[in-house]
C-alpha cells in the first residue's frame, strides 16, 4: 500500500468533513450568498444563453466547418504578417458587442483552425473590451476622459497582450509556425464573398438580437432597439436563402423552420424569444440530421457547446455566490470594495483589476456598477482599472480559457491584463490628480 497517496486522500476527506461540519448555513450572508448564485445563474440563462451564447456557438461550429484553415493561418496563423495579425485582431470587438463569456465560442474556434497564440490572445481580449456601445456608454455616463481612456487603451491592451503573450511562448509559436509551413492549402469549396456574406448574417443576428436599450427615448441607438428584431430577422431571412443557395440545404427545410418562427412571433410579439428559440429548434433539428457540411456545422457547434455551455454555468454559479448580482451582495461585503477601491494607490488599482477580473459583467453593465462606485469614493485610476480588466476576464471566462489553452497560458493571460490594467489605472490616475 502506498502510504503517501492514502495520506492525500485522508487529507481531502478530512478536509471535506470539515468543511461540511462548520459549514454556515443559517447565517444570513451564507444563506443570501446561495441564493444570489441562484438568481445569477437564473438571470444568466434567460439572458445570454439562448440569444448570446447559441449563436456565438453556431459561429464557432460554422470557422471550424467552412473556414479554410489555410485562410485563418494566413491572416491570424503563428507565420501571418504580425502587423496584419494583430490589426484584424485589435478591432474585433468593434463589431462583436458581447461579453468576456460570449466571446469564448468564437475564440475557441479560430485557436482550432490554427490561429497563433499571440492573435488570438488579441482576438479573446478585444472581443469583449472594445465595444463600441460600451465606450460611448462610458463617455456618456462617467466622463468623456474615462471614456477615451477605456477605448485606447483598450486597443493598446490587446496588441500588448497578445504580443506579451506570443513571446512568453514563443519556443511552441516557432514549433506551430514551422509545422504549419508544411501543410497543403486546401481546396476552397466557395468564393470568398459568399462565407463573408454567411458569416455577416450571423453576426448580425448575435449583434442585433442583443442591442441593448437606451436611456434615451430618441436619437440613433434607440431608433435601432426599436427596430432591433427587424433587422436580427431580416438577418435570420438572409441567411436562409444563404444555405439554400451556396450550401445545398433544402429550402422545404427552410420554410419549416421559417413557418413556427413567424407564428409565435405573431401571437406572442412581446416574447421575442419564444421565436427566436423556435428558430434555433428548427435549424439545430434539420442541420443535426444533414449528411452534408451543415450536418457537420451543427456537429462542430455542439461540440463547443459541451465543452463551454457547463464550465460557464459553473463559473457563473460561484462568481454569483462570492460577489452576488449588481445591487445585491454575496458572501464578500460590498463595503469591502468600495473601501479598498478610494484614492489612487497601487493596492486599489490592483485590487479594482484583480476583483474586476473574477466578476462577471453583462455587457453594458459595468458602467452602472461603476457609477455607483465612484459616487462612493473610487478613484478616476481605479475606475479605468476596472474597466480595462473586468469586461474582458471573469471566472466562468477563465475556466473556459484553461479548458482551450491550458493552465499555464491561462494564469499568464489573466496576469498580464491584471497588470497591465493595474499600470493603467495609476497612470491614468497621476494625471488626473
């Protein structure tokens, strides 16, 4: 008998014992803590699974299945052009509004297909961090300083990151970069213009389908929330005659899935996502059983969906039971943060990036969040701090990062943002003093 790993064991029951026999239940903060989590991961799944999560998953599925891996290593691969690389890179997140969850189908898929670590690195922190509703939200609500200062630095993070982390790995980029140079380009089944236009179809859909609402009842943004399933369905319309056209898809398929689509869209106009789930059961069911490349998007979907949908739920679980939802507190004291968030010093910009690193924001809401934190004494730098750290990292984000990178290069990622937004943060703040 090995005594050394029975030692383990012994140590990890007693360990778990312990836990159980002065576990807090009763105590109000615990049991509010289990509740949060509950409400979070309740509010997650009604709001960003079915309209965020799902289609992000189709995306993924669709650039392992139609994207050519010659295309992806030519623009994003470890031998790309390093300045063309990290530009396309950079700017993603000026189209993708989604969250630090949201993007992680999307990056999965292009690591797949054989993008270098160093844009995709890029690639999962722009995604989130330059959104352009975001940065306009921020100007608007906390100050035209703060919110110039999230949009270019932002910018400048993610060519930092994912140049930071090329070179910390650049022994296994070289080794990538030269088996890449020996394969074949494969044999391109269709134009370019034709996956372009595909692919546009989608992203709209994922875009429009989550506009945001306004606080304004006129002007550009609310004029497209109002219309926002309009145009999300004209997208949906799109794509459709899409697959029929250039991907040998039945177009009887089509019109079954169509048909439910409009009816419940018709009787129930104030639930959109009665529609929108009856789309998704239609084209998860037609492209499930297709023989063809369709059937074999649907397959490379749901195998990222299994990989990430129960990481996420997990992670969203704990963050909700440790930091509870906005307005709402879990086990650590909100007072705690706002405490440790005063001034300009180099422990509350840390802690800003460090804490904004584990939460989980919706997208958008960072900006109310911080509103109410700087009303309470935060600091101009550790305002920044949060901002540059928080909607690109959470928890739930990092379980999924070490189930696609691994443990090392995940702890290096998130170091490296949790840093670089620290420097930042007091930067930013020593001007503003």
């Amino acid at each position: 008998m090995n005594w050394k790993k029975e030692w383990k064991k012994l140590a990890i029951i007693a360990g778990v014992f312990l836990a159980c026999f002065y576990l807090p239940v009763g105590t109000g903060r615990f049991n509010n803590a289990v509740l949060e989590a509950f409400h979070l991961v309740k509010w997650y799944a009604r709001e960003h699974v079915l309209l965020c999560l799902i289609p992000a998953f189709f995306i993924a599925g669709a650039i392992s299945v139609f994207v050519s891996q010659a295309s992806v290593m030519k623009y994003l691969g470890a031998k790309a052009n390093k300045i063309l690389a990290y530009g396309v890179a950079s700017v993603s997140g000026t189209v993708l509004a989604v969250c630090s969850c949201t993007v992680l189908p999307l990056f999965a898929g292009i690591y797949k297909m054989g993008a270098g670590l160093g844009p995709a690195c890029a690639f999962l922190y722009s995604g989130p961090a330059i959104n352009v509703l975001a940065i306009v939200l921020t100007a608007r609500v906390l100050g035209m300083e703060l919110g110039i200062a999230r949009a270019v630095g932002a910018v400048i993070f993610s060519v930092v990151v994912g140049v930071l982390m090329h070179f910390i790995f650049r022994k296994e980029e070289t080794a990538k970069a030269a088996a890449q140079m020996g394969m074949q380009d494969e044999e391109v089944k269709r134009p370019l213009w034709q996956n372009v236009l595909y692919f546009a179809s989608m992203v709209g859909i994922l875009v429009f389908a989550n506009w945001g609402k306004t606080d304004s009842a006129s002007g550009l943004w609310a004029s497209i929330y109002a219309a926002k399933w309009i145009i999300a369905s004209t997208f949906s319309i799109l794509l459709g005659i899409m697959l029929v056209a250039w991907f040998d898809f039945k177009w009887w398929k089509v019109l079954i899935t169509a048909i439910p689509v409009v009816i419940f869209a018709v009787l129930f106009p104030e639930m959109p996502l009665i529609a929108f789930s009856a789309g998704v059961i239609g084209l998860s069911s037609f492209t499930s059983t297709d023989k063809g490349e369709t059937g074999e998007w649907f397959a490379s979907s749901w195998g990222f969906a299994k990989q990430i949908l129960p990481l996420l739920l997990f992670g969203v679980l704990i963050a909700g039971a440790l930091l509870g939802r906005v307005g709402h507190e879990g086990l650590i004291p909100s007072e705690w943060v706002a405490e440790a968030l005063g001034g300009n010093s180099l422990r509350a910009n840390f802690f800003a990036s460090f804490a904004g690193a584990f939460m989980y924001f919706a997208t958008l809401t960072e900006v109310p969040i911080l509103q109410g934190l700087i009303a309470n004494g935060m600091g101009k730098g550790p305002a920044l701090a949060l901002l540059l750290a928080g909607p690109a990292l959470s928890l739930p984000n990092m379980l999924v990062i070490r189930s696609v990178l691994g443990t090392k290069k995940t702890i290096v990622f998130v170091s490296i943002v949790i840093i670089m937004a620290t420097i930042s943060g007091m930067i930013f703040g020593a001007i503003r003093t």
